[in-house]
C-alpha cells in the first residue's frame, strides 16, 4: 500500500474564501471519485494555525506504485494540480505501508 500525502500552503493574498480556491477545494474533494486507482482519498483544511502548518491536505491510499503512476497521469487529478497551482505551494510524500 501506498500513502499519498500532499501539504498546501497558500500563496499571499490568497484566503479560504477566495473564489479560485474555493474552486481548487471543489476539485480537490472530487479527486476521489474521478481516479479509479484510490482506494480511500481525504482532503481537508487545517484546524490549527501555527507558523510551520500548511493550510490544506489531501491523502490518499493506493494498492501500489503501478497504481501511484496512473494517479499522477488521470486527467482530473491533473486538472485539480493546475487549480491548486497558481494559489499555492505544496509539498509531496509518498509513504509505502509495510
């Protein structure tokens, strides 16, 4: 198993409420539903600020690296990345379950 954890931080003058990240939110819950290859998928905002926390999350669980690869190349996975792209950094892990 692979577990998929990707960190959002975003960019300056960038608010929850903005209409392109309430679009990018939007497209990033549906990731789910739209890549065949996720065994389970949970998004959500941070609860805590601190200066270190990233601001939204997304994790997903996947049977394999095969699995992993057409994650990355679904079409609407790579449409929520241009969503989140221009209002955001992130970072990525990919942790294989023992």
């Amino acid at each position: 198993m692979i577990t998929h954890i990707a960190l959002f931080k975003l960019k300056d003058g960038f608010e929850r409420t903005s209409p392109s990240v309430v679009e990018a939110e939007k497209f990033a819950k549906q990731v789910g539903r739209n890549v065949p290859e996720l065994l389970t998928w949970r998004v959500g905002w941070n609860t805590v600020k601190r200066d270190i926390s990233y601001d939204f999350a997304v994790i997903g669980v996947l049977p394999d690296l095969t699995a992993l690869d057409k994650y990355q190349t679904n079409k609407f996975h790579q449409e929520a990345i241009q969503k989140w792209r221009s209002i955001s950094d992130w970072v990525v892990a990919d942790l294989i379950d023992d």
